[in-house]
C-alpha cells in the first residue's frame, strides 16, 4: 500500500484537473495518499530536527543565529510558506505532479518540525552532568557521546512530539493539500480536498465520512508506529530503577522482540548502527570545535548578510508602490488583537492542563490510554468544527470573537499537555521513591521535585504552543461554511485574506509582522524564561 501511495505523487500534471468528489468509495485512496505524505515529512522532519538541533545545542556560536532563526520559521504560517515556494517546487518538474507533492510534503514538514527540534534541543542542553562523567570515565569521544548518551536521552521526549507533530499536522491539512494562492491553484488528492469540497457543498454527511476516516488512520498509525514507539522509548529514561514503568504496552513491539525473522532483518541495521557510532571524527570537524564553529559563523554572516540584502530589495521594490501607512497601522492593530488572544488563552489552556498533564504523566498505564485519546482530539482538522461553530454563532445569536478565539488554540493546547506528560514521566522512579521514603506532604512533593522537573518540558511546549497558535490564527479568525464567513480581526485573517486574492505586498507585510511579534515576545519573555529553567532545573 506504501508503495501505491508513493507512485501515485509521480504522474503527468493532468492528473491534478480530475475532480475530487465526495463519494465515500474513494475515500480509501484519498486516505492512502495523505498517509504517505504525513510519513515522508515525519521521517524528514526527524532528520532534519536532530541534525539541526544537535548543531544549536553544541556550538555557542551556531545557537546565536539558529535559535532566532527557528522563531522566525516557526511563527510563520502554512499559508506563508506556500505563498512563495510553491511556484519554486512546481518549477522543478513543470510537467509532473511531483512538484506539487513536494510542496504539499514541505508544508507538512513545516507543521511538525519546530516543535521536534524545540524538544530535542531542550533534552541535548539539559543532559544531567554525571552521564558526561561517565562518558569522560569511559573515554568517548562526541562522536560516541552523541549516539550513546544524548540522543537515547533525548528519545523519549522526541517521540511524544512526534506524536503530537504527526497529529498537528492533520490541524493544517486543508491549507496543505488545497493551495490557492492568487492565479496558482491546485488541488492533491487527499482528505484536505476531501474536506475542502465537503465545506465548500455544506454537505454533513460527507464531513462525518472524513471524520472516521481520519479516526481510522489515526488508530493505524498508533497501532503500527507509535504506541511500539512510546513502549520502545522506555528503555531511554533516565533512572537507576531499571525495569520500573517499563511494561510494554504494544502488541505489534512484542511480536518483533520475540519473531525470530525480524532478528535477522534487525541485525543489518545494528551493523549499520555500529558502524556509523564508530566513525571517527577528526577532532577539528567536530560541531564544539573553536576551528569549524569560526567557519561556520563566518558562513552564516556572509549568508545574513546576502540575505538581508537580496530580501531588502525584493521587499522594497514589491511593497514600495503598494503599500502605505494606513496599511501598516491595520496590520500592527491586527497583530495586537491576534497576540492579545494568544497570551490569554495560553495561560488558561496552562492552568487547565498543566496539573492534568502532571497528573497522567506519573500514571505510565493512563498516560498510554490518554495519548490515544488526545491523539484523536488533536488530529482533528479545525475545519470539521465548522459546521458545529456556524450553527451555533447563527442559530444563538453569539459573538463569533469569542468561539472563533477558542479555535486559536484547539490544536495547539496539546503542546502544553504532551510536553507535561513527557516531562513527569521522565522524572526519575528513585526521586519519586525517595519521597514516599521520606513522607513527603503532597505540596512539598510537587514544589521540590514534581514541578522543578517539568518546567523545562512545560517551556519547550509553551514555546511550541505559542507557534502553533500564530500557525493556527490562519485557520480560526477566518470561517467559512458554504456560502457563510465569519471573520474576526487579526493578523491570521488579514495573511488568509490576502492570500487568497493574491496581494504578495500585503501578504509580506502579515508575515513579516507576524514574525515580529514572535520574535519580540519570544526573546523579550519566553527565551529568558527558558533559558533560566534549563540551567536552574536541569536533572543533576
């Protein structure tokens, strides 16, 4: 079926012009076709996350362009994206539809990567002390200490965000599979399509078939990869308790430990894995290297400064003849309301979710049996609630700032509670133990171990949280239900707007905007923050 799906992105460009139609016998392929895409970005993503992340974590002088950086890329939308790159990956087979898959592939990739290299960086600077002792004791190189005590560190965490990104991604899937920028349209064959011409028909019957269908694909990716994913992840915690809370709860990663044909399909990867963690690296071309990091930091000035040269031209002469004050004002005001909202519901999804996450993260048997349950909550794209928030604005007279604010952080308040989760479970077993010992009151538990050990994972998915809600403004300030739109004022809906009708100057204008907020917050607020709780709470 994987390889039907991957031979189906191949084909002549005409194969875009066949209509999409909602009869639920194609729902099968069109479920296959998005299923592929979502696993090439997420094995992508993967790569690209550790290659990156690794770099910010272990050169002082990288992390001082690659952490504003990656707020810049993660607090710019779907839509943004797409906006400008879509043209550039049709480019390169003019004439096959495998230009149009990889600009769908990029937009998934821009739905899951941030928050993977947010948790991956996280785990690789807060790696507890005594593990590089033993690394020193044992005479490993970086090479070896990366592959051997880094990343199986970081594992577990990754592997929650992989899930959450994987789900995430399902948020955007209509903005990914349906681009229509200006003149450019074009439309993959998927569930976005599916649940595009759904909405687009008012057609209820055929929004139900897209929801389990997509509950379906859900609960084969978690029965296939992520729960012997989570099982797996396991054996990475870091405790002394060997064996505690490792229960395996995947039937599928039973049947591979004890089937004797995956031994054998397994051993050629080992051998792989061997010889990869044995390379040697030359000292000099290590990533902490004053040599490669001088190298590397002159590269990326010359790069910035290339950059900032060749964006100030393009954006002066694109916004010089179609902009003026008035627009600016409209998107600085619109920035306000859409970063007011944001601030607000993100401290209330924190009150609610924070101690519920506390509570299922130290529980390992309700923390699997809740993952497959919000696995399906937040996999639901924003736009299946549609026809639910319309009929209610409309038939209750309410007011559409508050239920459409609520869509803002319907995906993305799963950050704050994946990363919680992920943070209790990887309190050590003995700490917990050492307080039962002790007979620690319940409060005096929760300020000196329990919430000490989560901060740093609860800043990871803040942090996220607060992308994915920019990310989401897109989706959620502006509704649209048959021949009815509900719009609310904020950046997302003036970049949707714009996007639509094809105005690049506006569109440049938004997402410049919208960055700058990030940027100014992240570094101002959540980065100090941040940054204080790796160092002050760090496991040691």
């Amino acid at each position: 079926m994987f390889s039907t799906g991957i031979t189906a992105m191949f084909g002549p460009l005409s194969l875009l012009n066949q209509k999409i139609t909602l009869d639920p016998h194609n729902l099968p392929g069109y479920l296959l076709r998005t299923g592929v895409r979502f696993i090439v970005a997420m094995f992508v993503s993967i790569i690209f996350a550790i290659l990156y992340a690794a770099v910010a974590a272990k050169n002082l002088r990288m992390r001082k362009f690659m952490i504003p950086l990656l707020d810049i890329f993660q607090s710019i939308p779907v839509l943004g994206y797409l906006s400008f790159t879509v043209t550039a990956f049709v480019s390169l087979t003019p004439h096959n539809i495998f230009g149009v898959e990889l600009a769908v592939i990029f937009a998934i990739c821009t739905a899951q990567v941030w928050n993977m290299i947010f948790s991956l960086y996280q785990s690789f600077i807060t790696v507890p002390k005594e593990l590089y002792e033993v690394a020193q004791l044992y005479k490993l190189n970086q090479w070896k200490v990366f592959w051997i005590i880094e990343l199986p560190f970081a594992v577990p965490g990754l592997i929650w965000n992989i899930i959450l990104s994987m789900a995430a991604s399902w948020f955007y899937i209509v903005a990914q599979e349906v681009i229509a920028v200006g003149t450019q349209n074009y439309t993959v064959p998927g569930m976005g399509a599916y649940i595009t011409l759904a909405l687009q028909n008012m057609d209820i019957r055929a929004v139900i078939y897209a929801t389990f269908s997509i509950i379906s694909l859900i609960f084969i990716f978690n029965e296939l990869f992520f729960k012997p994913l989570v099982s797996w992840s396991y054996k990475f915690r870091y405790e002394f308790n060997i064996g505690a809370n490792t229960k395996n709860q995947s039937w599928l990663l039973s049947y591979f430990q004890q089937a004797s044909i995956v031994s054998c399909i397994v051993l050629p990867i080992r051998r792989i894995g061997h010889f990869i963690i044995n390379i040697k690296i030359p000292r000099c071309l290590s990533v902490r290297s004053t040599l490669i990091g001088i190298i590397l930091e002159i590269l990326c000035w010359i790069s910035v400064i290339y950059l900032l040269f060749i964006s100030y031209q393009k954006l002066y002469g694109l916004c010089h003849n179609n902009l003026n004050l008035a627009d600016i004002k409209e998107v600085l005001i619109d920035g306000i309301y859409t970063s007011t909202r944001i601030i607000i519901l993100l401290l209330i999804a924190s009150l609610i979710w924070v101690p519920i996450g506390i509570y299922i993260g130290l529980r390992p048997k309700l923390a699997s049996f809740v993952q497959n349950i919000t696995q399906f909550l937040t996999a639901f794209p924003a736009n299946l609630y549609y026809p639910i928030f319309v009929l209610l604005i409309i038939h209750y007279k309410l007011n559409p700032e508050i239920l459409l604010s609520v869509m803002i952080v319907m995906g993305s308040q799963w950050y704050i509670l994946y990363n919680v989760i992920g943070g209790a479970q990887a309190i050590p077993t003995e700490l917990l133990e050492a307080a039962k010992v002790f007979r620690m009151s319940f409060t005096h538990k929760l300020l000196k171990i329990t919430l000490p050990a989560i901060l740093p994972f609860y800043m990871t998915g803040i942090i996220t949280a607060a992308g994915a809600s920019w990310n989401a403004s897109i989706i959620a300030e502006i509704m649209t239900w048959g021949t009815t739109t509900l719009t609310i004022p904020g950046i997302g809906a003036y970049v949707t707007t714009n996007t639509n009708s094809g105005n690049f100057a506006h569109i440049t204008l938004g997402l410049v905007t919208m960055s700058t907020f990030v940027i100014v917050v992240n570094h101002l607020l959540l980065q100090p923050l941040y940054s204080f709780v790796s160092t002050r709470y760090r496991l040691e």
